[in-house]
C-alpha cells in the first residue's frame, strides 16, 4: 500500500504540474477554453464570460502549486482535498462535454496534446482513483525533508508561475504549440495528408470586399500582419507603434495587411482615427486568436512561412 500511494502522489503531481505548465506559458488559450465553456450552447452561463481570463489564471496556478505541494509532501491534508475538489469539476465538465458532444476539446494540456472528449474523461477517472487513494491515505504522504523546504519550493513554485503569467500576459507565450508558431509554413499546414488526416491549419482566408487575398498574400516573400481580431477590445495603445512600423514596413518594401473579424465600418473609422497605412482584411476570429496571442499582434511572413511573431507591446524588437 506504501508502494502504490507513493506511485499515485508521482501520477498525480506530475500530471497536474505539466498540465499547469503547458496552459501556463498560454493562458490566454485557456481564457478562450473558458468562454467556450461559459458560452449559451454549453454551460449557458455567459454572465461569466468576462472572468474567463481570471478563471484561467487560478485554475493553472493552483494545478501546478498542488501538484508540487502534493510531491513535497507540504500541508498533505488541505492539498488532496483540493486536488479532489479540482478533479469533481473536471471530471464532471469532461463527462458533460463528451456525453452531450458540446465542447470538442476540453483544454487540459492546452494546445500541447489534443484529447477528445471522452479521452479527457477517462483521464480525469484516473485521476479521481488516484487521488481518492492518497485521501484514504493521507497519514502516508509525508513532506520529502524536514523544516521548511517543502514549505519554500511550494512558495516557489507559487511566485514562479505568477512571473510567467504576467510575462506571457505582456508579451506572447514562451512557448507556441500551435500550428502558427514561428517557422511553420501556413500554406504546407493547409494540405490534407495522404492518411487522411485533418490538415493543422483551416479557415484561413483573408478576405476583402470580392475575393479571397489570402494565396496571393502567402506567395509574397516581405509580408506583415496585424492581427486585431476584436477591435472593440483591442488595446488603443498599440495603433501608435503600429502606425510606425508599418510606415517603416511599407518603405522597406514589405506588403502590410490588417486582419480582423470586426466589422468593415469600424474597421474604416478605426484607420482614418489611427491613420493607419494599411487596409483590413477580413478573416475568422477564432484562426486570428489562434495566429497571435495579442490584440493588436503582429506577424511576419515570408512566402507563407512565419518567420515572426510579436505582441504591440514588443514591436521595438521588430527589425525589418
């Protein structure tokens, strides 16, 4: 019995370290994964809609705080009865997903390992059996040194994940799991496979009033985009930066496109506002949140390989 809670505390630890890990270098993915959840055709609670971002941020801090406290052995009671609480939720959200079909992928590992939704629920089954174990044995879940150490790494661990997120939040994810990461070829992510699979990228279009630019556009070798894919949220601060280095973008020779999934009258009113040098074209909202975790972003491409991408925030570090 020794032997099987010190394998569950690994298990449990482990999984709920890197399923923290890989939402927590993107938390805004998980932010979308919430308002997916909140929305009318799910759980029909659209009133929280507006926490999504915070709801994300708490749930992956505390995934990787309990998973270290549960591996140091710090507080073992309070922590497995929080792990059992977080593995209810989950479990029942993926049971609800999958049982009803409402949400394709739960997000547990971010965009790093796609499950589908019964896939999830079996996992979080799992789970739940192995932290019911480590509840019915919790006088066996002893800390891995004495005095504080365990006390000092869960602190670390808590302060560590704070820094990235607030990092990530300001810039863009540390690390992209998505198929618009730097060095992907957009056009080579578009082509069905000959096993049949689903190609990695879809809906990408760029769109103006007659046709779709988007071959033309990913033919170009000196491209760059902004992707603004919600103007009505979009930080107003960024359209200065942007103005300039599009201006610098365009008498270098590079093409410069807006994307966006708002609408075409604000879109105008926001370039005469800006003075933007650029016109708009439009594309899907989620493929833009998917292409840049920033509203107002920015991406390079050349000959439709990404060979840049950039929060407004970061645009000095552009080089033409």
């Amino acid at each position: 019995m020794k032997l099987l809670v010190y394998i569950s505390r690994i298990l449990v630890g482990a999984l709920f370290i890197f399923s923290g890990f890989v939402k927590l270098v993107d938390p805004i993915g998980s932010q979308f994964k919430f308002e997916e959840y909140f929305s009318e055709s799910v759980l029909n609670m659209e009133f929280l809609v507006p926490y999504a971002l915070a709801f994300s941020i708490i749930l992956i801090i505390a995934e990787i705080v309990l998973g270290v406290a549960i591996l140091v052995g710090w507080k073992a009671k309070a922590t497995v009865f929080s792990l059992l609480g977080m593995i209810t939720i989950f479990t029942f959200l993926t049971w609800y997903s999958a049982y009803y079909n409402k949400v394709t992928d739960c997000g547990c590992f971010g965009d790093a390992i796609k499950l589908t939704p019964w896939q999830s629920f079996y996992k979080d089954v799992i789970l739940a059996v192995l932290i019911l174990i480590l509840l019915f044995r919790i006088k066996e879940i002893k800390p891995i040194a004495s005095g504080k150490l365990p006390k000092i790494i869960t602190y670390i661990s808590f302060f560590a994940s704070l820094y990235i997120t607030y990092h990530v939040l300001v810039h863009l994810p540390i690390i992209d799991f998505r198929a618009y990461a730097i060095g992907n070829n957009i056009p080579e992510g578009m082509k069905y496979k000959d096993d049949g699979e689903i190609p990695k990228i879809h809906d990408f279009y760029l769109e103006d009033a007659q046709s779709d630019l988007a071959p033309e556009i990913l033919a170009k070798e000196k491209v760059l985009l902004v992707i603004v894919y919600d103007l009505q949220k979009a930080d107003s601060n960024g359209f200065k930066s942007i103005k300039e280095i599009t201006e610098k973008a365009i008498k270098e020779g590079y093409s410069v496109y807006g994307a966006s999934a708002s609408f075409t009258d604000e879109l105008i009113l926001a370039k005469e506002k800006y003075e933007l040098p650029f016109d708009f074209l439009f594309c899907d909202g989620t493929t833009l949140k998917t292409m840049v975790r920033a509203n107002p972003g920015l991406m390079m491409l050349n000959k439709g390989t990404i060979t840049g991408k950039w929060n407004w925030s970061d645009i000095d570090q552009i080089k033409l």
